[in-house]
C-alpha cells in the first residue's frame, strides 16, 4: 500500500464509488512522482476535493466548501504533475465562486467566475465551466459557444481489428470524447441527450473518472428517484 502506483489507484477507485473522504487522504499521504505508463493523479485529487466541496456546499456548509475548492487551486507538493497542470482552473474558480455567492460574497464570487472565464481550456472539460462562469456573469451568448463546441465533438471509432493495447486507448478516447459532447449537451439544456452520450462514454470505459462524476451529479435523488424506481 505504501507503493504510488497502488496507493493511485486505490484513490482512483475511492473515487469511482464516491468515497471522496478516503480518496483525498489516500492521495494526500503519498508522492507521486510523473512517470511513463501512469498519469492524471492530480487530475484525480482535484475530482475527490471538488466532490467533497460539493457536498458540503449541498449540505448549506458553504465556508468549509469553500476551503475545499481552494484547495484545488494549487497543486499539493507531494503530487507531481506534467503537462497540463492548469487544466482544473476553470472547473476550481467556478466552484470558488458558487461558495461564494451562497456566502452572500457577491463581489467575490463575481471576481472567481470572471478568473475561471479567463483561463485557457487546456481540456476540453474546461470550456464547460467556462460557459458555466459566462452564464453567472450574463453573458449567454459566449456560453453557448463553448457549450456548442463540446456538443459537436465527434467521437472517435475503436477498431475491433486493433491490437489489445491499441483498442483500449481508442475506447478511453473514445469515451473522453463523448464526456466531452455530454457536457455540451448539459450546457444547452438538453438533459436527455446529454445523459444518452454520458452512458455511452461509460461502455466505453467505465473508469473514466470525469464521466462518473458527472453521472453522479445527475442522479436523482428524493421523491425523483422514487418516482424512478416505480413500475
């Protein structure tokens, strides 16, 4: 268990099954080093602190949500990270911001929306929460352009004729891909189609973490999911 690669993916798995708490203190007790074969660690810390955040914040605890999105927003000292260490900005000042706002910070959160609006898109998850920082700051017409991008992605073929190795990276792109056009979809308000892309991107690889979180979000819960479960 002391090894990274396990202990990674054991935080990996917390993650997967939504046990946010046990995954940040598995990923907050290890180094990670970046290293051939293994990456999106810290892209997966950031899905367990954001998860978390977003519980409290549902649950009316909006200043300890608020330090949860916080610390999001810099990279911890035992996590190494490679290319694409600001990916997560637009998706963390985002949620500073709705912590904000239920504070009644309004300024404050004003100036987190316009940050996360400003960032690159350095993934394509990014520009979701850029359209999502657009709309708070009224400005729907840049919005749906992001939002218009990532619903005209189109996702990319597996070949079953393809080796093993390469079949399984198409089908994780592949999924990426259509977690990419389920956000898009989220964006425009088009909830059905946008869960029919997310279901699809998790055939092609259920441990696509995003995809699961997002799936999570959309869940029903109360008297919509007993309506649900009836016959």
């Amino acid at each position: 268990a002391s090894r990274e690669i396990t202990a990674g993916r054991l935080g990996r798995v917390q993650v997967l099954l939504g046990r946010d708490d046990e995954a940040v203190d598995t990923l907050s007790g290890t180094r990670f080093h970046v290293w051939e074969g293994e990456s999106g660690i810290h892209s997966v810390y950031v899905a367990a602190r954001l998860e978390r955040g977003r519980r409290l914040l549902a649950k009316g605890a909006a200043a300890e949500a608020l330090d949860e999105f916080r610390a999001t927003v810099d990279v911890p000292a035992n996590i190494e990270v490679g290319q694409g260490a600001g990916a997560h900005l637009a998706a963390t000042h985002h949620h500073v911001g709705l912590a904000l706002e239920k504070l009644g910070r309004k300024d404050e959160a004003a100036a987190a929306f316009r940050e996360s609006a400003s960032v690159p898109a350095v993934v394509a998850e990014g520009h979701y929460w850029i359209g999502r920082s657009l709309q708070k700051l009224g400005r729907p017409v840049e919005a749906r352009r992001h939002f218009e991008r990532l619903a005209a992605t189109r996702p990319r073929a597996v070949d079953p004729a393809r080796p093993l190795e390469v079949r399984m990276e198409a089908r994780e792109g592949r999924s990426a891909d259509l977690h990419a056009r389920a956000l898009g979809l989220l964006g425009l308000g088009l909830e059905t189609e946008a869960r029919s892309a997310l279901a699809s991107a998790l055939d092609a690889d259920p441990d696509n973490v995003s995809a699961v979180v997002l799936r999570r979000s959309l869940a029903p819960t109360g008297r919509a999911a007993a309506r649900e479960k009836r016959p």
